[in-house]
C-alpha cells in the first residue's frame, strides 16, 4: 500500500488587546509559502454531516476599505471560476459572472 502524503496550510492571527486582527500570515509548504503576510482571509469548509457551510472570514483592522472591495470583488470572480469547474453548470456560472460584472461596475472598479 502507498503511503499516504499530507499536506498542512497553517494560519497565523495576531490580535491585540481587544482580540482584534492586527497581523495574518500564512504558510503551505507544499506550495513554498513561508510566513506570507496577508490583510485579509475567507475561508469556507462544508460540514456534510450537518449539510451547512462553516467560515472564517477575518481581516485586519488596517485593511483599506478600497483594497477590500476588489478582495470581494477578485473573490466572487474566484468562487464563479469554481463553481464551473465543480457542478459545469454553464447557465449560472454565466449569471453569476453577470453579477461580478455588476459588482465591479457599481463599486467602479474598473477605472
């Protein structure tokens, strides 16, 4: 039998004195990322048990209001990418696309 091969993502939250994040990095040595700095975070599991999504969703407090909105905006275009390649729905993939679009257009950030 092959031995099975592990790979680990590890996070790290700096908090300050009222448990707000301050610092994010993060680390995946399979993909050669050590101790990366990073203002902002989602991350969703699905618990079939239960059949709900769990998230995190964390970002720190010097995050920019602008930087976080093309973070939705690239995060949503991310999620239609995945949503194709998981169910190959191309019908709603398209609609979801038309909303990014819409997303984009209405926060301007196609300048």
């Amino acid at each position: 039998m092959a031995k099975l091969h592990t790979s680990e993502i590890r996070l790290k939250v700096g908090l300050d004195e009222n448990r707000v994040p301050e610092t994010l990095t993060w680390s995946a040595e399979d993909g050669g990322i050590d101790n990366e700095e990073a203002k902002a975070m989602m991350l969703s599991v699905w618990d079939s048990k239960n059949q709900e999504s769990l998230k995190i969703d964390l970002w720190t407090k010097d995050m920019p209001v602008d930087e976080m909105k093309v973070f939705f905006h690239q995060t949503l275009v991310s999620m239609s990418d995945s949503f194709m390649k998981a169910t190959q729905d191309e019908k709603m993939t398209a609609t979801m696309k038309d909303f990014c679009e819409y997303f984009a257009e209405k926060l301007e950030l196609n300048k």
